[in-house]
C-alpha cells in the first residue's frame, strides 16, 4: 500500500494514546502510514482496539473506522510493540506538580521504553509539552540506556481540541526541533503530505477548507531543540496573554459603557493585531493554557527573570471566573438557597474535557456560598466524583431552568442559540442570564423575558 502522494509508507509508532497521541496516530495513519499506538492503559487500549474513541473530538471516530478497516492503525498495551517503527512519537502527559514544576515522569518511563525496544535507526519524536531542555534529557537517557544514542526531535503539537484533526492536517506551520537537519529526514518523509497539501480527499469537514485557506505549503521551522521547545510555550502563552487582555478591557468598558464586542472586531480588523482570540467572556481553562503559563513561569523564575506578563495573564484570569459571582451578587442580592444552573460545562465547545473548566471552578464557589448548582452539557452526562456534591447534571436545558433564579451560560455550544428562551424564562424563579461568552443574541433574550448580563458591555 502506498501512501497519497506516492511516497513509501511509513512503519510509526506512537507511545501514549490521550489526546494528542491519538489525534496524531489518526491522522497518520490518515495519510497512508502504518501506525502501532501503545499505552499502558490496558483497558484504553482494548477500548480503541475496539473501535471506541474515549473523548469527543469531531472527525476522529470517523478517521479511526477508516484507518482500521484499511489495517493501518493497531493498538498495544506492551512496549514489544515498538521495534521496527521508523519514528517513535512520544505522546505523554506532562502535568504540573501542586509546586509547580512540570512532572516528566510520564516522559521519563516513555523514553525507557523507547530506549530499550526502538530499533537502530529508529528517530524518537518528542510531542509532550515540556519544558526547554527535555529533547536534550531524553537523548541523555537513551544514550544511558542503550549504551548508544537515537536522534531526538522536538516537534511541538499545535493541536487544539475540538479542531485538533484538522489541526493535525492542515497546521498552520510545523515545527521541528533538531540539531542535525538530516536527523529529521524520516519525520518530514512522515509530513510530506501534510506538508504539500497532497491530503487523501475524503476527510473530516473543515480540513480541506482550512488547508485552502493556508499558503500553498505548509511552512516548517527547523530550529535547536530549546527554541522548538520555548516556541510551544510561547504560542500558548501569547494566546492566554491576547484572551486576558481582552477581558480586562471588557472589565474597563463594562465601567465605562463601552461594548467589548465592537472594540474586540475593530481590534481584529488591524491585521497587526488579528481577529483570533479576542472573545471576551468568563476566561480560559483546558488542560493546556492554565498549565503551560504556569510552567513558563516556573521556567522563568528558575533561572531568576519575573514573567510578569504571564502573572497578570493568570490574575486577570482567575478575576474573570469570579464575574460569575459578582454579578449574581450583584442581581440577586442574596446567594443562600438559591439556585443556578449552569448552560454548558465543558471548558470549551466541542470537547467533553472538564480538565480546569470555569464551570467547576465556579460551581465550586456557589456549592461555598450555600447556592444549589445544577449543569448541564451537551457532550458531559456525569461529573468525576470530586464534582459531585457542588454540581448535579440534569439532561436538558428546561430541566436547568426548572425553579432555577438564574442560568449561567459557561460554555458557547452552539445548539444553545437554538434554545427556546421563552420557554427557559417561564419555568424559572427569576428569568435572568448571565450570558458568559457573549453568545447570545440580546435582544431575543430580552424579549423571552430575560434579564440580561453580559461581559463588558
Ligand atoms: C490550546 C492551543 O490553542 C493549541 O494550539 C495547543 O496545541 C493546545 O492548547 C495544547 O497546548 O495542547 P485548547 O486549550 O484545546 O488549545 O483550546 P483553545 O481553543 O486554545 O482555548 C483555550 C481557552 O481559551 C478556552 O478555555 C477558551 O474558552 C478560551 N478562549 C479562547 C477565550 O476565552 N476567548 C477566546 O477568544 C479564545
């Protein structure tokens, strides 16, 4: 079998199958690669043998039906399932310790796996998010191990959940970190049809418009390990800066009568500035920004520079999940036995991940002022056991508005433009919504009865 653009398949093997792992092992597999996904996650992996996807991602499902009815995808719960790859991805979490630091031991147990059963030649591909230097550890850990060393390649995911397949297919620029151009060979030989454009025709909706949108080829940085590195976090953290500080001037306008929806679409008209992430709203979460700001930082302090932009990143952040509150004081005089429903949990549409979601956060504080929370998502039917207690999940909207004194819109899904207001507005104590991402249309909520409040304007 040959792969799209003619080229010779490749043998890859990805070590870790969360998010990232397998969104990349997909879409390899996509263009014509030969993929081995390993984790040490039995039950993960006899799922995914079994064609079950374990978290919502538009278009992956789709692209795992196809790559395993083809024989190119296959699952491993045992590291003998890496000799013969040609790369070896590494996919793993890197989560922040309650200190701060970035705990690599995930990194660490991949590469001993790598280390012991890749075969010669093999390239090791790192595509964890950790901190600058870690290509550098990995190869010191391999040539330990071995007793001889393998390349090792920083290669940043830019992958976004929710659009993380096109992400993966049509990037906006890849980045490989490497000493030895040469070393990378194998690794843009995997890329090529991404690189070119030359994508196998039937994909997932909005892959082929976005590599239309982009240049004819994919732009490739090569850099050393430690830029290809500090890249990744500089990305994530120039995004968190431009999203906290549209929210601190939605705070200024909601003072001054401005509405931060007009001044964030003159901002994006300026090309120097860009329209992307200048939504305003109760702030960002995700398992990536929250975590990767903070590790900047630490980066930063370790070597004793102050990241002070990225502390005022995090301030106007953590602020901003407090609007919720605020504004409820503000509308309903007393929090004690109320109750409050929460429109959407997830920390971003089209994801079913809750990994530092202002919902919980926010949750959380109502549960501390005696208000009765109630959620509900389109993609999340149960909360982890940690939630339960501060949030209990019904299985609609009119359910959420049942008795309830006021709805929060948390996350921006779009069926809840659909939603029938006048309908939510009769079943509630107090018809009021705080509308947290500047979704809704004003006037139609109004007119359903609703009092309306929205971020910065
Ligand atoms: C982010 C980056 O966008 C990816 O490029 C990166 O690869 C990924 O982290 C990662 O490090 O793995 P993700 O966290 O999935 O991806 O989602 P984003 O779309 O970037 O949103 C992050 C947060 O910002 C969300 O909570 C979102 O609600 C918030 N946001 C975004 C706003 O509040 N306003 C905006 O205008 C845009």
């Amino acid at each position: 079998m040959s792969g799209p653009t003619g080229g010779e398949p490749l043998d890859i093997a990805v070590l870790g199958a969360g998010h990232v792992g397998l969104v990349s092992a997909v879409c390899l597999a996509a263009i014509g690669h030969h993929v081995r996904v390993l984790d040490i996650d039995e039950r993960r992996i006899e799922r995914l043998a079994g064609g079950e996807v374990p978290f919502l991602e538009p278009g992956l499902d789709e692209l795992l039906t196809k790559a395993r009815s083809l024989g190119r995808i296959s699952f491993h719960a045992k590291p003998d399932a890496l000799p013969g790859a040609t790369l070896v991805f590494l996919c793993v979490d890197t989560p922040n310790r309650p200190e701060g630091q970035v705990d690599l031991s995930s990194v660490v147990s991949a590469t001993h796996a790598a280390a012991q059963h890749a075969s010669d030649g093999a390239v090791i591909v790192n595509r964890s998010t950790a901190p600058v230097g870690t290509a550098d550890y990995i190869s010191s850990i391999i040539e330990e191990r071995r007793g001889r060393p393998l390349p090792v390649i920083a290669n940043p995911e830019f992958l976004a959940e929710g659009t993380a397949v096109r992400d993966f297919l049509a990037p906006d620029r890849i980045v490989i970190g490497t000493r030895k151009e040469a070393d990378a060979a194998p690794l843009l030989e995997a890329y090529e049809p991404i690189v070119t454009r030359n994508l196998p025709a039937d994909l997932p909706e909005g892959v082929h418009e976005k590599a239309m949108a982009g240049p004819d080829t994919v732009p490739v940085l090569v850099a050393a390990p430690p830029t290809a590195e500090l890249i990744k976090y500089a990305a994530n953290a120039f995004l968190a800066v431009k999203v906290s500080f549209i929210n601190e001037i939605a705070g200024i306008s909601e003072e001054l009568g401005g509405d931060i929806t007009e001044v964030a679409r003159a901002l994006g008209l300026d090309h120097r500035i860009g329209p992307h992430f200048l939504r305003a709203g109760i702030g960002w979460g995700g398992s990536c920004f929250p975590k990767d700001i903070v590790a900047l930082q630490g980066m930063a302090e370790t070597r004793g520079l102050s990241a002070r932009m990225l502390g005022a990143a995090n301030a106007v952040n953590a602020d901003q999940r407090r609007w919720v509150i605020r504004k409820l004081q503000q509308h309903l005089k007393t929090l004690v036995g109320r109750r409050v429903g929460l429109l959407g949990l997830a920390y971003k549409p089209m994801t079913d991940d809750l990994r530092d979601a202002p919902s919980l956060e926010i949750a959380a504080e109502l549960a501390r002022l005696s208000v009765q929370v109630r959620g509900f998502d389109p993609a999340i039917k149960a909360v982890s056991p940690d939630a339960e207690g501060i949030l209990d999940t019904v299985d609609g909207p009119l359910a959420l508005a049942q008795g309830a004194d006021a709805l929060v819109l948390v996350t921006e899904w779009p069926e809840f433009r659909e939603l029938d207001l006048a309908e939510l507005a009769r079943a509630m104590r107090e018809p009021l919504i705080l509308d947290g991402r500047n979704f809704l249309d004003p006037e139609a909520v109004r007119t359903a009865g609703f009092t309306y409040v929205s971020v910065g304007r």
